[in-house]
C-alpha cells in the first residue's frame, strides 16, 4: 500500500515496522495511517510524510495527523533547491 502512495510514506511505513519493540505496535500505526488516507487521500498523506521527515527522522503517527488536521501538508515547502 504505502508503495502505492509515495516514497515517504513508504519511509514512513518502514518506520513504523522496524523501529517499534514489538511489531503489533507497528502495526497499529500502520491501520492508522491507512484510516488516514481513507480520511485525508494519498496525495496528503504522501505530502505529510514528506514534510515530517524533513524535520525528523522518527516519524510519529501523532505529527503526520497534527500535521494533516493543521492542513500543514498543503502549505509549501519550506525546503529550498
């Protein structure tokens, strides 16, 4: 699935999965970030993502929803080329 959203979200997924102690955990983040994008679309939740991982590299479900709700995911990015 996060595959079929973009590369962060993937990035985000494979955080979710191998940094937790136990993987039910990780995989409880993972129906949350699919209830999301059922909620919000892939689009946003692929820019989420991204903009999170600009700031760290220990994404958390909790930021990717603030940031969504927050409607941060539509404002442009602050990274600069």
């Amino acid at each position: 699935m996060a595959e079929n959203i973009g590369a962060s979200a993937l990035k985000t997924v494979n955080h979710f999965l191998y940094s937790e102690k136990e993987p039910e955990q990780g995989y409880k983040y993972c129906v949350g970030l699919m209830k999301a994008a059922e909620k919000y679309g892939n689009n946003r939740i692929e820019k989420a993502c991204e903009r999170l991982l600009t700031v760290t590299m220990k994404p958390s479900l909790r930021s990717i929803i603030t940031i969504l709700k927050n409607g941060q995911d539509k404002l442009a990015s602050d990274v600069k080329d």
